[in-house]
C-alpha cells in the first residue's frame, strides 16, 4: 500500500478489492468472505445482515466462506471486540460500493438513469418493473475486480431493513440438531486421530521413551504424540506411552500461596513505563486512600477442548483450526515448521466458544507436527481436558497498588497506580519469535519471550480500562511489565480491564461512603460524558437503585466503565446473597454499543459477559505447585453453573447515528466490580482479591 | 459389535465392548450432537438418553448401551420436524457457541417427558449437570420453559 492511497473504513483499508470480501454466482449466491471468524458470538449473522441491507439482497442468498489463508482478506485476529468496527465497516462499505458500481454499470447499458432504478433483492428494475440486469447475469462480468472507492455511501439509517433487528442467528439451527459444524466433527477419508503425551509438568525433559511395538509414535524433542486409527486407540496408545516416559522434572513455577508477594518481587526487577501522568493544581487532600488488589491467573476454560486437523501435502500442510486469526496462525506455524508462508494453508472452522487466545493455535500447529509423519493422510488432534485447563494460555496473575485522594467535598483529587503483570498478548504473528506452546519444546526450539503489553493508544494490556473515566485531575498510571513468564500466559476476554475496573470502582464506592454520599450520586458528579451517565442511570433505573431496601445478608453494588475507555459502554448492578459462600443472584446491565445491528445478539453478548464476569468474581482461580498446574479438571477449575447462575435483564441504549462498538467484552468488568461493592453492602468488607471466596472476603475483613 | 436402538433404528456398531459409548456414536455410529467435553461426567456436553434417561455417554462403556435405546439430539428432531424444545431453543436464540446444546437438549427432553411443566427451580436442578461457558443459561432456561407451555398447548 502507498503512503498516498486514501484511507478506506475498517479492514477494508488493508484488504481494498473488492473481489476480497464478495462473490457473486450466475446461480443467485452472494458469497461474502469476511476476514473475522465465528468464535461463538455471532459475528457472521450480522456481517450477513449488514451485506444484506447494503447490496440489497435477501439474507438467504448470502453464504459465508470460510475463512482461507490466501483466499479471505487479512482481518488480523477476531479479538479485542473489533469485529464490528473492522469488519463490519469494511463490509458495509464493500457492499455499498459494489452496489454502486452494479447501479452505474446497468444504468449505462440500459439507458435508463440511476435514480430510476431500483434494487430488489439483486434485481435492478427499471420504472417500469422491468428487469434491466442483476448481480448474478453480469456475475461474469469483472466488476468486483477494482479497489473500493473510497466515496461509496452506505445507506440512511431509514433505508435499512435488517440492520438494527434481531434476526436469528444463522449458526445455531445446526447447533440444537446436533450437525457436524465444529472442527471437532471434521472427517475427511482416511484420518487418524492423535493423542499426545503431554509433559508432566512445566520445563519438564524427555529423557527416555520405551516404545510400545508397533505403535505409532510421533517425537520432536521434548513434543511427543500418539497416532491411531480410531480415538479409543489413540487415547488407550498415549496412555501405555506415558507410563513409559522417563522426564526429568525441576520447580519452576512460583509459590501459588504468596503469588503477591512473588508478583511483587518479580514486579521490580520488571519493565516500569509510566503509561501516562497528569497533574493539576488542586488544594490539598482531606483524605488518602492506599488500596493493593490481587487476581490469580485465570483461564479460558472452553467447553470443548482445542482440537485441529492437518495434512501435509508434499512440502506444504492444510491446517483446519478454529483460530482467532488464520493469518496469525500460519505465520508461527510456518515459522516453527521452517516452511515458507505460502507452504501453509489455514482454513478456520468453528470451536466451542472462545473468550481470547486460548489453546487453538497450540493444537493446530501440533497437529501440523504430527501429520508431517504420515504425509497424504489427515490428522486430528483433540486435547483433553487437562491439558485445555491446563496447558493453554492462561490470563496472568496480577497486583494493583492505588493511592488516591479526595478533596473536603468528597471530590476525587488524585489517582496513582501500579500495575504489577505479565503482559497480556502473546499471540501466533505477532513476532519474530513463534509463541506457540511447543515450539519451544521441539528439538530445534525456539526461545520463551515474555508476553507483550500493548500500549494504552492501542488499547492496553495490564493497563487497559486503568484511567478512570471520571473527572479526575492528578492522574499517574505506571505498569510494571515481567520479563519472566513461568506460566504462560495471552488475552483473555477483558485483558487487564477486569481488574482495573474492579480496582476503581471499589476505591469509587469506599470514597462515596466517606463523603456521605450515594455510590450512584457519586459516580454522576464524576462523570461529564453524556452516553458514560446515560448507562449508569439506565442501570439504576432498571435495578431501583434509589428505591432499593436493604436487606439482611443480601448486598447491591454497582459497576461501570467504557471499555478501553474508548469503545463500548457497560453499567452493572448487582445483587448478592452472603450465605455459606456469596451468591450473585441478580444482574441489571445497560450498555451502549453505537449502532446495534442485531439487538438480541449484543444482549447475548453483554449478558454472556456479565454471567461469565460473576464466574471469575467467585469462582474461578489457577492453582499450582511448584511444578505443574493443578486447576486441570472442572472439580478443580469450577465455573458458573446453572443453579447459581444470575437472572439478568440487559438493555442497550441505540445509537443508529453512531460507529459500531464490539459488545462481548463491555460488561464483563463493570459485574465482577459490582459484585464487588454488592459483597460490601451485604458484609461491611471490600474483598481485595480475586476470586470473592469466603477465605477472600475473611482476609479482607482482617484487614 | 455392540447392538442396540439409535435414534429408534437398529443398529450394530464395530467397537470393543469397553470402548465408551461416546467413541461408538461419534465413530461408527457417525454422529456428531454428543460431544467431547470431559471425560469424567463434570460437564454434559456427552449427555445422551440411555432408555430415556440422561446418561454420560464419555464414561458409559459401549456395551451397557447393549439391547438399549440410546437417544442423541439426533434423535430429537429434524429442521423438517423439530422437537418443541428444538424450535424453542431457537424461538429465544437460546445459545452462543452451541458446544454445550447437544446434552442441555437431551436432559431437558429428559425432564419434559417426567416433568410437563417443570418451574425455574427444577429446570436449573436438571440441566446442573451442564455446563455453558457462554452464558447463555438463563435463554436457555427460557426456552426450556416455552417448549413446556408449547407441549401442553
């Protein structure tokens, strides 16, 4: 791309032909290629709603490719809730463009002027009803091959018919009849299915392997793996495998019971960077305030174990994933296989849902590995779930120190935190440096990097959501990044704004207290941003808020935050029962995501978030020895069940005149910070650590 | 070879007698609704109904399912013919990554059929044995309790 080409909206910027994104076929099908995947939140529905309405097509007509190396446009990675703003923009402007182009073209050849025809349902009709061509009789016709015109106009708000409704999701009908959709249900002629046998612990070394007879055994250095013709075998081979293993184990994990104070040792001799600082003259505090908040590691805990199927034909190799970024993926995958990029084709299908960099990429590239073995013949790699709980990335352990001050009138003087975490990225393609699990165990290894924390203007890692919304005049944020990394860890829904948001919202409600005020009057005096005050007293009006009756055991919080402070909006209050263990049992949210497309499915997203948000506030925490992870089960690693699963009501505030905002990950911060401050209304204690288990709370109220 | 009733055919499927139900219905069976989650009865992503009842086809050994009716969210219904509790689920949009539908459906039909109108209470009591990592428990919930109010009408 030259410096002097104009900029074109969201990925379209960066993939601009227009044969990109859309297909047409003389049988009547709009083929869209978006470059963003299905990770379970319902992208490709309203991706298909938005082509729909610009080119003026019915929804049934549109199918959806995959996603293909060399053959989708390069969206990066599904993540950091963009798909709407890259995509869905780019997908709107596309179709609108190529519209455009069909509308000048049949007007030229038929005579008859542009403000004459109209367009029904790909059918260009003229005054008369008569029809003067369509996307699918000039399909032959080359007109997709030209870059968008950067002056292509979508349409008014008014004009658009699907866009703004709820219409059903295109995916789930297979879903509640059981079709082979996933990765998982993959069969093409001849597979064999593939175990491995995983280290059993963190650095651990192969020493020696007495092979069963016969057996097929893949190794790579330290990587080892089973292949059988049916599952059963498979699993019953890597288990008589491993008890032949010899590994030669060391401690390298730090010691999960003081994790603070090995954060904050690691902390120091970390990276510091002050991510920004601001002063202003202010009278002096009347009152101060030092606050240390700590999480755990947390995991992704996907319902359904990473799984991949790859074959190698010749010196190149087909790998179907249900990646974040096929385009990422191919690039550590060719790197870790010292093979060209061209060599490696990824195709994305669908996994169980995904809620950031999880193990999809690892089992992918594995799966690569294995197959090299036995070229022509497909291989499928299906993880347990110990090794998903277990071996995929994880969301790092964190410190938060906060000072902050307030002024005689109960105003927020000052905000100082320190930031103590892994960096929060450490995704396939981003690197030199391949960050795949194995490639660092395979013969020919490749180093560890620590992970990387992107900065604030792209959206943050530890840091992200760590500069409060409100008002505030002195304001120093400092991250201390680690440069070691004994658990390996990436994004997870949130990144660090989990726990900003929490860290903020606590110390908000703490002040309100000392200046007599109400936790909602409180935030309302802070905040100058119309939509930011919009959600908070949407939310309160929803919950009764101001018409709340306290009541024995039971305790209402609340939560709010813009995501990265510069997309989507989330207002949480919650309602908490104190009995044995709390229970959240009420979620009211309002939000606000700019444009809606498709009204139920960012409900879905926003109460998805919010229900998953309740899991992490009192569930969910990463435990290990000094060697190995010991959070692998679902006993171990429990998360949100239906009996204590919260009722939600979810309302979103339409702006049809605004920009997209991704919704998946906007209230998932502001209902951990509510459950929060709802555990304080019920118990007089702020818990200070993550999960918000009784030891937590009882920790917190010891002071 | 085990034999027994799918989905209300015969069938006889070429797996070891000790091999899980789950492997015999995803392999030669040649299904793909019962899932993989676990292996060890915490998650229902496998559920299957086992002469009606709601059984962990991960840890059931092929060979108990022999001379039985097993039942899978095949077996519910068809986009022909959908179980009420099918076109439920999809009336409330009840689900985001879809992993976990499979086995929910089948304990819900489950319930249904010993309990027509089952309350909040006893749905969430039914389908604890599920997880969703999603969060889509309580359009589920909903959905369990149209198809209800549907099957009495």
């Amino acid at each position: 791309m030259s410096g002097t080409e104009v900029k074109l909206p969201g990925s379209l910027n960066a993939n601009r032909r227009l044969s990109q994104w859309l297909a047409f076929d003389s049988d009547g099908v709009v083929t869209l290629k978006p470059g963003k995947v299905e990770i379970g939140q319902g992208i490709l529905t309203a991706l298909t709603q938005i082509a729909a309405d610009e080119l003026d097509v019915g929804m049934e007509r549109i199918a959806l490719a995959r996603t293909t190396t060399g053959e989708s446009p390069n969206e990066g990675v599904t993540s950091s809730s963009l798909s709407m703003q890259d995509g869905g923009t780019a997908v709107r402007h596309a179709c609108a463009a190529t519209r455009g182009i069909y509308l000048q073209v049949i007007s030229q050849r038929s005579g008859v002027p542009m403000e004459r025809i109209a367009v029904e349902d790909g059918r260009f009709l003229g005054p008369d009803g008569k029809e003067l061509g369509s996307y699918w009789s000039l399909a032959g016709a080359g007109l997709l091959e030209t870059e968008a015109p950067a002056d292509a106009t979508p349409k008014p708000i008014a004009a658009r018919r699907l866009s703004g409704t709820s219409v059903a999701r295109v995916d789930l009908p297979d879903k509640v009849f059981g079709a082979a959709r996933f990765v998982h249900d993959l069969r093409l002629p001849g597979m064999l299915h593939a175990r491995t046998v995983r280290p059993p612990s963190r650095g651990a070394v192969l020493r020696d392997v007495a092979l069963p007879e016969g057996a097929q055994v893949v190794r790579d250095g330290n990587f080892l793996a089973v292949l059988a013709a049916t599952e059963w075998e498979a699993e019953a081979l890597a288990a008589r495998v491993a008890a032949r293993c010899r590994w030669e184990e060391t401690d390298s994990l730090p010691d999960d019971h003081a994790l603070d104070a090995w954060l904050d040792v690691a902390g120091a001799r970390g990276e510091p960077k002050v991510e920004i600082e601001r002063a202003a003259e202010t009278p002096a505090p009347a009152r101060t305030w030092k606050r240390r908040f700590q999480r755990p590691y947390i995991a992704h805990a996907s319902l359904g174990p990473s799984c991949a199927v790859a074959r190698w034909d010749g010196e190149a190799v087909r790998i179907w994933s249900h990646t974040q970024g096929v385009y990422n993926l191919r690039s550590d995958a060719a790197t870790v296989l010292r093979l060209p990029l061209e060599s490696v084709v990824v195709t994305h299908m669908e996994g169980a849902g995904c809620y950031g960099h999880n193990g999809a990429d690892d089992v992918a590239l594995e799966a690569a590995i294995i197959a090299r073995a036995v070229p022509g013949t497909p291989v499928r790699l299906l993880w347990t779930r110990a090794e998903e709980l277990g071996w995929a990335p994880y969301s790092p352990g964190m410190l938060v120190e906060v000072e902050a001050s307030q002024a005689a009138d109960g105003s927020l003087l000052g905000w100082r935190s320190t930031i103590t975490s892994n960096g929060h990225v450490n995704r396939p393609g981003r690197d030199t440096n391949p960050t795949l699990l194995v490639a660092s165990q395979i013969a020919e290894p490749f180093p560890v990097k620590p992970s990387a924390n992107p900065p604030l203007a792209t959206g943050g890692g530890s840091q992200r959501n760590a500069i409060p919304f409100y008002r505030l005049p002195n304001l120093t944020v400092t991250t201390r990044r680690l440069l070691e990394m004994p658990l390996r860890v990436s994004s997870l829904r949130g990144l660090g704004a989990l726990m900003n948001v929490w860290t903020i919202e606590s110390l908000m409600d703490e002040m309100a207290e000392a200046a007599g005020e109400d936790p909602l009057d409180f935030r309302l005096r802070h905040l100058d941003d119309e939509r930011s005050r919009a959600v908070l007293e949407k939310a309160a009006a929803m919950a009764n808020w101001r018409g709340r009756v306290k009541r024995e055991g039971w305790g209402m919080g609340i939560g709010v935050a813009r995501y990265k402070n510069s997309a989507a909006w989330g207002a949480v209050i919650a309602e908490v029962e104190a009995k044995e263990r709390v229970f959240c049992r009420r979620l009211w949210i309002a939000g606000d995501a700019g444009e809606i497309v498709n009204p139920d499915g960012v409900k879905n997203q926003y109460e998805g978030g919010a229900i998953h948000g309740a899991s992490v506030a009192l569930l969910e925490r990463v435990t290990f020895d000094r060697r190995r992870v010991t959070s692998d089960s679902w006993e171990s690693y429990p998360i949100l069940r239906f009996s204590e699963v919260p009722t939600v009501e979810v309302e979103m505030i339409d702006r049809p005149a605004e920009k997209f905002l991704g919704a998946g990950e906007a209230s998932m911060g502001p209902a951990i910070a509510a459950i929060a401050n709802a555990i304080h209304d019920a118990l007089g204690v702020r818990p200070k650590r993550l999960p918000f288990t009784p030891e937590a709370i009882a920790e917190a109220a010891a002071g | 070879m085990v034999a027994f009733t799918l989905n209300g055919a015969a069938v006889a499927l070429d797996v070891p007698e000790e091999v899980s139900l789950l492997h015999a219905l995803r392999g030669p069976g040649g299904l793909s609704g019962p899932r993989f989650g676990c292996g060890t009865e915490q998650c229902g992503t496998c559920m299957v109904l086992v002469d009606g009842k709601p059984s962990y086809a991960c840890s059931l050994p092929a060979s108990a399912a022999a001379g039985r009716s097993v039942t899978t969210v095949e077996g519910l219904g068809t986009p022909e013919a959908p179980h009420p509790l099918q076109a439920a689920f999809l009336a409330e949009q009840a689900g985001q990554c879809g992993y976990c539908l499979s086995g929910i459906l089948v304990s819900a039909a489950a319930l249904l059929a010993t309990n027509p109108d089952p309350d909040e209470d006893a749905i969430r009591s039914a389908l604890d044995p599920h997880l969703c990592r999603c969060g889509s428990h309580n359009r589920i919930i909903r959905a369990v309790r149209r198809a209800a109010k549907e099957m009495a009408a």
